[in-house]
C-alpha cells in the first residue's frame, strides 16, 4: 500500500468510529467511550504517518 492509500484506509476507519456521534453529549457509555479512543488513535497514527518523510 502507498501511504496515500493507508492515509484513506485510517481515515475511513476513524470516520466509522465517529459515525452516530453526537457531540457534547455528557453520558457516553462505555462503548462510546472506546469507539472515541479508537477514533483518537487512528488520528494520532494518520497524522505521524504524514509526519513522516520518505
């Protein structure tokens, strides 16, 4: 895979972590919770992969 196509890859899957989302709201359960972490991380990992030189 190139890195422009992990970039996509990573994206689409945090994308899927955020869908039905709402944001603001206060009584996240557990699973809720984990998918935003999740989200968290495939952001943290796109934007080192950008970071990174070739």
């Amino acid at each position: 895979m190139t890195k422009e196509e992990v970039i996509a890859f990573l994206t689409e899957q945090r994308d899927l972590r955020l869908f039905g989302y709402e944001q603001g709201k206060d009584d996240l359960s557990d699973f809720e919770k984990w998918q935003l972490a999740q989200a968290d991380m495939y952001l943290k990992v796109i934007e080192w992969i950008e970071s990174v030189k070739e």
